[in-house]
C-alpha cells in the first residue's frame, strides 16, 4: 500500500487575503480543501489533477451542448449528470 503525501498546509494570514480565502472556500465545498482552524488550511494531495479532471468534465459537457443545440435538440437544464470533485 502506497503512503499518501502529506496536505499542504496554508495559512491566511492578511485580511486582504479575501480572494484567495473565498477560494479555498470554494475548494473546501468541491471536498478539496479542509480547514484545521482559522486560517490554516490543507489541500488535497491530488488537488491540481482533480481540478484538471472537473475542467475536462466541463469541456465535455459545453461540447454536447453545443452539439445538441446544432442538432436542434432541446434539453432541460438538469438534464445532464453532475458530480463533485470528491465523489467524481
């Protein structure tokens, strides 16, 4: 069984850190990001390949809905699936 690397550990020290916070935030609800007290967070070890996967998820989608519309078939919005980080 491989060991698994450690989280890299942040810190958000300034308040004008306020973008970079509202992104771990972001990352913390895709399950890629946990906070282990104020401003000390850890990432996931597998974080820049899980962002690149949801990315060409993304693309994939825009791609069959752009066919789609080519087509002239129409889709509801909820049609196609979704899944988070954490679970895809």
């Amino acid at each position: 069984m491989a060991t698994r690397p450690r989280p890299l550990l942040l810190r958000v020290i300034s308040f004008g850190l306020r973008v970079e916070a509202g992104r771990l935030k972001t990352l913390e609800r895709l399950g890629l990001a946990e906070e282990h007290r104020p401003g000390v967070w850890a990432l996931d070890a597998g974080l820049e390949t899980k962002l690149r996967q949801l990315g060409e998820r993304a693309d994939t989608y825009r791609m069959m809905a752009h066919a789609l519309q080519q087509a002239d078939i129409e889709r509801g919005g909820r049609s196609l699936p979704s899944s988070s980080a954490a679970g895809g």
